[in-house]
C-alpha cells in the first residue's frame, strides 16, 4: 500500500511557516490567522502527518523517506527488485461517486 504523504516533506516545517525562525514575517499571514492559530495548526499537521507518527490506517512512515526519497521520481521497488504493482485509491468520496455514475 503506497502512503500518499510525501516522505520529504515535514508538513509543520515545509508547508507552513515557523514563527520561531528569524525569516519570519508575521505580516506575511493573512489577516484573518493569527499567530497563535498557526502555531496550533503547525502542532495539528505534526501529530498527523509527521512520518514518525502513527496514523489512523496503521501505516508506519518511518523508513518512507527511504522507500519514497524524492517527490518527483517515486522510484518504487516490488518484489525480486521489479516494479511494484501499484493500485490508486482515493479518499474524495464526492469524486469517487461521480465517476462511478459517469462508467
């Protein structure tokens, strides 16, 4: 089962921006966020996508940074060294139903 979170990416670190750092502009943030809420945000992203965190599906990311190293060549190895078989699945519900009545 393929983890769609990007093993090189820390979410509270790479997505949104630290206050604590000396780069930061509390300017930058839109007006309706404050500085308090990004912080909690930050701390929320963690506990769920951090792949040294478990999650709800029981996946472990531990090693994801070495099974998926780079974002844009997910070169992945399956069984005796070939190319995995690989099956997408969605999480957008709305969208799944659309195209099951679409086929």
């Amino acid at each position: 089962m393929l983890d769609s979170n990007p093993a090189h990416c820390q979410f509270n670190n790479d997505v949104f921006p630290d206050p604590a750092s000396s780069a930061f502009d509390p300017g930058s943030l839109p007006s309706d966020l404050t500085v308090d809420e990004l912080l909690k945000s930050r701390h929320i992203m963690y506990k769920i996508f951090s792949p040294s965190n478990p999650n709800k599906e029981g996946l472990d990311r531990r090693n994801l940074a070495e099974l998926l190293p780079s974002a844009s060549e997910p070169k992945l190895v399956g069984p005796g060294r070939k190319a995995p078989y690989i099956s997408v699945v969605g999480h957008d519900a709305e969208t799944f139903a659309q195209k099951d009545r679409i086929g």
